[in-house]
C-alpha cells in the first residue's frame, strides 16, 4: 500500500513570521467541472503575499490577475471581465480607499474585497461606507478568503436577479419573500420597506431622513419616531441568527452581515 499522506497544517496568509506551501490543502479545482471559474483582481503591493494570495486562488478554483499598484488596477478594470476583486489598502501610488471611490464613482459594481493589515474599526467601516462588500484583517486563512469572495459574489448575483443575500438573510423583491435560514420573516409593510432599504446597502450607512423618506408614502410625513418603532420591530424578527440592525448615533442605520 502507498503510504499515507497527511495533510498539510492550515497557514495564514499575510502572518510574515510565517511561510508556507499552498499544495496539499484547501479545496482542490475539478478540471473537469463544467462551472466557469471566477475571475479575481488582486491588487496587492507585496509581491510575495500577490504570489501566494494567487496560488491559493487557483488552487480553489478561481482564475486571479494581479497587480502591484492602484492606478493599474482602475486601468484593468475599465477593461472589464472581472468577477470580483481582492484590494489591499496599503499601496504605494494611490491607497485602496482612493482605488474604491474611483471605481465606485465611475458606476463600477464589482464585488470589492477590501484587504488590509489595519485593524481599527475606523478603518473597516471607511471601506464599508466607500461602497465595500466586505474585509479581511491579516493574517487570515486562505479558506475564509475564498468563502467570503464566493459570498459577495452571490450577493451581487441576488440583487442584480432581483434578490438580496446578506449573510443568512434572502430576501426576494419579486415575491416578497424574505427568510432567515430559511426561517420566513412575518414583516409588516413599513418593515418590509425598511428591510428593503437596508439590504440594497449592506454594510453602508444609510441616512434617517432617508429612509424614513423612503419607508413613508409620499403624502405622510415622515416621522423619526415611528421610523425607530419600525426598525426596532425589524431587527427583533432578524435575531438572533439574522444581521444586525445598527444604530449609528447622528447618522442613520447600517445592516451588517
């Protein structure tokens, strides 16, 4: 009999008190799978971590590009093609929020994956408010970093099908579904109106008068109050396995997944 083979220690990527082999882990590629592999940007300025962040994409199944700077990175996405991309925030022309608002303000919806060596929540909700679809800290495993890419994909798939994923949440705008791992959502109107609102801007900040504009018909006031009633409702019947309703004090309200 062959001898066995034992499996290789999972690694963090970006740990640089640490190297490793991406051969012999992770989720092996099908060459013969009939599903198209995802195409990544990686936009990251330490080439090693580009050469490894590469290596464990392909070896789960995606096709990666990678580049060293932000303004290449705008060039090769106004070429299109990409599925998703990987943005570290720390490069030497132009940094990743710069990169992120660039993109965004030019009408690109291509799921961002926002990767930084920062770990201040300052930080993570800039991105977020930028038009971000999710971070990572490093260092982190390289299963997490394919999960979470996966993820803002389906999620942009849901809205451009009109359907919302965030997190354990769906949400149907066609049938008026929404469900919570698979637990239906019983939402009164002005709570489904909230919900709307709020799952066609995961992770971002919107605005009180917003969307109490948008939760109140036209010919009723809007009212702040009863607009806190409708969200508190809202985030009791998204718990305790569904995204959170955050208050941000002076602002407005984020869902976070």
């Amino acid at each position: 009999m062959p001898p066995s083979r034992r499996p290789a220690p999972e690694a963090d990527i970006g740990d640089p008190a640490s190297t490793f082999e991406l051969s012999g882990y992770g989720v092996a590629h099908d060459p013969s799978s009939p599903v198209v592999a995802m195409k990544i940007l990686v936009v990251e300025d330490d080439k090693a971590l580009s050469h490894s962040l590469e290596a464990s994409l392909v070896e789960s199944g995606f096709q990666a590009t990678c580049t060293h700077s932000g303004e290449q990175a705008l060039q090769m996405e106004s070429v299109g093609g990409f599925d998703a991309a990987v943005l570290d925030i720390g490069l030497p022309d132009i940094d990743g929020f710069a990169v992120l608002a660039a993109l965004r303000r030019r009408g690109s919806s291509m799921p961002i994956l926002m990767l930084t060596a920062r770990d201040a929540l300052g930080d993570r909700v800039a991105g977020l408010d930028l038009g971000a679809d999710d971070y990572l800290v490093k260092p982190f495993a390289p299963v997490e970093l394919t999960a979470r890419l996966r993820a803002i994909v389906r999620r942009r798939q849901g809205q451009a099908a009109g359907a919302v994923v965030v997190g354990t949440l769906f949400c149907d705008w066609r049938t008026g579904r929404a469900s919570v791992n698979d637990r239906d959502l019983a939402l009164r109107p002005r709570e489904w109106a909230t919900l709307r609102v709020l799952a066609s801007r995961p992770g971002q900040v919107v605005d009180r008068d917003l969307l109490a504009a948008e939760v109140f018909p036209q010919d009723e006031a809007p009212s702040l109050n009863a607009l806190e009633i409708h969200v508190g409702r809202l985030r009791r019947k998204l718990q305790p396995d569904g995204p959170a309703v955050t208050n941000i004090r002076g602002r407005g309200y984020r869902l976070d997944p």
